[in-house]
C-alpha cells in the first residue's frame, strides 16, 4: 500500500493508456488513448518499491515490452510522458 501511495503522489494528470494482457507470461503492450509525443518512460517496480525496469522509447499508438526476465509476482508500472502519468499493478505469471 505504501509502494501505491507513493506512486499516487504525483501531480501529473493521469494519461489514458490500456496495459495488456494483465496478468502476463511475458510481454505487455501499452495501447494509448491518446495522442503521445516524445519520449515514453515505462518504469516497473517490485512489491519493495524497487525499480526493476525502466525504458525509454519514442511515443507510439502502441508500445510492446518484455518482461521475460522479472520474476512472477505482481508488480508497479508507472508510464510517464512529458506532460503525464499512468499508474497500475500488473501481475506476472509462471
């Protein structure tokens, strides 16, 4: 609860961004609602609040990722343009 808090504590507004498939084996996409120029930051944290995977990628209607190497568990993304924030929980499968 304190890892959300903490995510939640931004000011930024919130970006309409659609993350799936939730939950995962490996790869997440982001479907964006909006129109997104410049740079995608996509940040992943642990249940500890540790960042575990961050990557930056030039704003796309939709943007893959892999998550082949994190651990199954249920993790923090956070995906920030240069004017706004999406935060949610994920959750990785075996």
């Amino acid at each position: 609860a304190q890892l959300r808090r903490m995510l939640a504590d931004s000011n930024a507004p919130d970006l309409l961004v659609i993350i799936f498939p939730n939950p995962t084996t490996d790869n997440i996409t982001l479907a964006f609602d909006e129109l997104v120029t410049g740079k995608v930051m996509f940040s992943v944290y642990d249940k500890m609040a540790n960042l575990v995977l961050v990557e930056n990628r030039e704003g796309q209607v939709e943007l893959s990722y892999s998550l082949a190497n994190l651990s199954a568990g249920n993790y923090f993304v956070k995906v920030n343009t240069s004017t706004k924030e999406y935060v949610t929980q994920i959750s990785i499968q075996q």
